[in-house]
C-alpha cells in the first residue's frame, strides 16, 4: 500500500469510528430456520472488536440469533440529517453472531459498556431470564460518504484491511 493510500484509509478508519461512536443503535438483519429475513434494530455498544446487544428471545430478532449466526448490521445517518436521502452515510458489515454465557467475564464487560452508553434500563433487562447478550464480531464492510464515495473493507479488530475504493460509478442507461 502507497503513502497516499496509507493516509486515507486511517482517515477512512477514523472517520467510521466517529461515526459508530455518533450512533446508538444498529440496524440488524437477522435469519430464521427457513431462511426468512427479518430486520431490526437493536442499541449497542462496540468493545474492543465487537458490538455487544442485549436482545430478548420473545423478539423475532432474539431467536434468529439463537438458530442462524450470521447478521448483517447497519449504522446508517438518521433522515433529518441527511442532505440527500439517496446518499445517506452509513457503514454495513457481514457478522458473525455468538451468545455470551451469563457467568462470563465477557458478560460482564458486555454489560457494563452497554451500560456506560444506553444507561441504567440495562440493570433491569440485563437481569431478566429472557434476554441474551450476544457479540456480533464484523468480518467485512462497507462504508458509503456518498455518491461515488464508497469503500468495502474486511475488518480485523478494530482496524480495516484490504481496503478498496469503489469508484467505477454509475453507468448510464444505453439509448434504445
């Protein structure tokens, strides 16, 4: 990777961090036995390399992650602050999802940083039966500024690898 490449994947890092960290929730697009999708939202908290949320199994969501384990999840701008409705920032990634055992340490660090970011509610559903902490771990995303400004990436911890520019644009249709 060149110097000018190097540059602007940190900014590109940086600038998808700030992003998540502006966000409290997460778009989640969970799978049933059947394969039927279903899509969510659930509030989050990203540790270390992954987002922790605390979701109910009573809700769809809560038992698709119990049966099919990998998501898809989106932080996207919310539409009032958005300039152009077609070109809403956001940044996805392919998942993989796994329950965290209540009597863990992760359960409670998972906790305690949902904790810190969404506030004392998670003291009550943290301790009731039905609810389940998993961590959704990314694997590879895409991080979309606006028109023409798209990256796909594969995520290793909290950093992106094999970055790449998607700038071939949009092709106009041919006259027929």
């Amino acid at each position: 990777m060149n110097e000018d490449q190097n540059q602007l994947q940190q900014r590109i890092l940086s600038e998808i961090r700030a992003f998540r960290d502006g966000r409290k929730t997460l778009m989640m697009a969970t799978l049933d036995q059947n394969a039927t999708p279903n899509v969510s939202y659930v509030p989050f908290a990203f540790l270390e390399d992954s987002y922790y949320v605390l979701v109910s199994e009573m809700a769809q969501h809560g038992q698709n992650l119990q049966q099919c384990k990998q998501v898809s999840i989106m932080l996207i701008d919310d539409e009032s602050e958005t300039r152009q409705i077609y070109a809403r920032k956001r940044v996805t990634f392919d998942a993989t999802a796994s329950e965290v055992p209540r009597d863990s340490e992760t359960w409670q660090r998972g906790i305690a940083a949902l904790r810190a970011r969404q506030g004392n509610i998670l003291d009550n559903l943290s301790q009731l039966a039905d609810f389940r902490l998993f961590r959704l771990i990314p694997e590879k995303g895409l991080y979309v500024k606006g028109f023409g400004q798209a990256f796909t990436f594969t995520v290793s911890g909290d950093e992106l690898i094999d970055f790449v520019h998607l700038k071939d644009g949009h092709r106009k249709l041919k006259a027929s």
